[in-house]
C-alpha cells in the first residue's frame, strides 16, 4: 500500500505522456489537471459532443502550461493512429465513451458502437504502437442491483440497461486482453456517483437540457432552470425515505485514477477497484447542503419510484485503499459549494 492518499510522489515519471480520451469532458479535464500536477505530460484527444469547447483554454489557465488537445472521434482510426505516430506515449486512460442511462435505452446501437466498438479499436492502436498500460473509466453500474451493502469488488456482476452493458463487455474484453496477453496492465475503476467542480471554478460538470443525475439537477434548479427537484420515491427503507447514493467528488475521482496509473506503471500489475467514499448520501441531505451552498431554500416535489431503482447503493473503498493508498478526502458540503461555485461562473 502506498503511504500518501494523494501527493504527486517525488520520485513519479515527469515527463512520461498519457493520452485522455474524453480528456475535455467532465471527469477528463479534472484528471488532466490532477496528471499535470503529479508532472506528466497530457495528451487530450475529445469530440467534445459533451464538453465545452473553451475546455482547452479554460485548463491552460488553471495550469499555466500549454494544452495539446485533438478535437478527433474515438471511433476514427486513422485520427487516433496519427495521435500515437506523433507522440511517444506511455499509458493512456480512456474516458471516451456516451454515459446516459436514459439515453443508452433509446439508442442502445450508438451505445454498442461508441463505448464496446471505440474501445477495441483503441486497444488495437495501443497494441500497434507497443502501449500496454490503460487505466479504464467503468461504473458502479455493473454491479446491477447489490444484494448486499457496501459493495464490494467481488459482488456478482449485471447489467439493469444498455449502458451498463457496455462497461460490463468492455471489462470483459480487457479481462480476456489481460488473460491471454500478459504485456497488458489494466486498472478498472468502478466509479460511484462523481461529483462537484475544482475549487477554482474554471472547469466542472456541463449539461444541456434536463439532467439525468441528481446533483446538475439540483443545480439547476438553484440556478432557475429548472422549476424544481423531482425525488422518486419518499418510502425506501432510509433514514429519511429518500434514496441514498454514494458521491464522490470529482477531483478526489481524478487524483484516484493519478494512483492507479502509477500502480501501472510501477509494474504492479492490473486491478480493479470501487472508487467510492463508502458514505451515503440520501436525496434530501443533497438537496439540503446544495441549499447551504446557494444560500437560499430549494423546491421539490415528491414522485413515484422509477422502475428498476433500489433504496441505497454505497461503495466499499477498502481495496482501493490498500493496493492503490486511495481515500476520498472531500465531504458533501465541498461537492455542493464547488459546483455552486461553478455554476456562478457560468452564468456570468
């Protein structure tokens, strides 16, 4: 177990590179920043068909130093082969992929081509280009719904939607890769429910339309969007009825995959991991602290349960903890006032 939950170590690579796919989006552009703090060189490559175009600047910015950046699809092979002929990298993690859950149920194709079929092709770029770490962006959704709480690495493996699916054969793959390939090293994080906004407010989570997760919801109501909260469900068997979730916040997430890469390139060899805080949150205690953080009350209304949620999903991070020295160290009031603060900066 290493000894720092998370200061960049001083004896890490410097100038080893790393390619981000997805580097601009949401989690993305926190782990770039989290990266270049620890000294490695990033390499972005984004569609940005869910990030902000201005991401790049907005990330020279915050770390003084130039962004390369290639506004290039994941799923156009000679764009990403050219990326690997121009730079000399060294691992890559991939965040490129579609991640609604609403959406994944009314275009599940695009899903499959996207998430599975970008990945693979992905995969054989690194191969070609002799590049055998990769630290996996996955989700808690693949443990469909838990039987028992907290969930741990081990618990049986489903899926409830397409997109669930997709991170559930895209592990597989990397598990089959790994198996019968032994120069490939792979961390599979299983993230929770990230959340929050570096504290700078110069980059956070961008969504158009109606939010499907609670957070950018609720933010959106603060902001006047959106005319209310809509909680699904006031009856499960939780302290106040409401469901409970674990959040994350998302610079804790970033440092997260920083340790897991450097697990990689240590040469300790592949993992999988919950990337948790191992904590609950119910609906009504977000709501509760986003208020705190935008100084006034927020309206919600009550509805019925949605098909297919459970009362409590919550992490345990004690694996991550021991092979990687993680532990989220940000609380809920944290994950509120940095998105708040977020959100203040987009509206001006």
């Amino acid at each position: 177990m290493k000894q720092n939950n998370w200061i960049p170590r001083k004896d890490s690579p410097g100038k080893r590179a790393v390619l981000l796919t997805g580097g601009a989006g949401f989690i993305g552009s926190h782990t770039y920043v989290a990266l270049k703090q620890a000294g490695y060189e990033v390499i972005i490559v984004d569609n940005f068909s869910n990030a902000l175009e201005d991401t790049p600047e907005r990330l020279q910015q915050l770390t003084g130093s130039k962004v390369i950046c290639y506004a290039d699809d994941l799923l156009d092979r000679s764009a990403i082969r050219r990326i690997f002929d121009n730079h000399p990298i060294d691992a890559v993690i991939h965040f490129a992929a579609k991640k609604s859950v609403a959406e994944s149920t009314t275009a599940p194709l695009v899903y499959y081509e996207n998430n599975v079929s970008g990945l693979i092709g992905l995969l054989e770029e690194m191969r070609r280009a002799s590049v055998f770490n990769l630290v996996f962006s996955s989700s808690a959704t693949v443990y469909g719904s838990p039987e028992t709480l907290p969930v741990r690495e081990n618990a049986a493996l489903s899926s409830t939607n397409p997109y669930g699916f997709t991170k559930l054969v895209c592990e597989n793959v990397l598990s089959d890769l790994q198996k019968f390939d032994p120069r490939w090293n792979v961390g599979i994080l299983r993230y929770f429910n990230p959340v929050g906004a570096h504290s700078s407010g110069l980059i956070g989570e961008s969504t158009t339309g109606i939010p499907d997760n609670l957070m950018p919801y609720i933010a959106k109501v603060a902001t006047g969007e959106l005319p209310f909260l809509r909680v699904f469900g006031a009856d499960y068997d939780t302290l106040d009825g409401t469901g409970v979730r674990d959040y994350i916040h998302v610079m804790d997430l970033a440092e997260g995959h920083v340790l897991s890469l450097e697990e990689l390139l240590d040469g300790a060899g592949s993992h999988i991991v919950n990337l948790g805080t191992g904590r609950g949150y119910s609906v009504l205690e977000m709501l509760k602290s986003y208020e705190t953080a935008c100084g006034r009350t927020l309206p919600y209304q009550v509805m019925p349960r949605r098909p297919g949620d459970v009362g409590e999903v919550v992490a345990d991070p004690a694996n991550a903890n021991a092979l990687l020295g993680f532990e989220a160290k940000r609380d809920l009031d944290h994950m509120s006032k940095t998105s708040w603060n977020w959100m203040l900066q987009r509206m001006d």
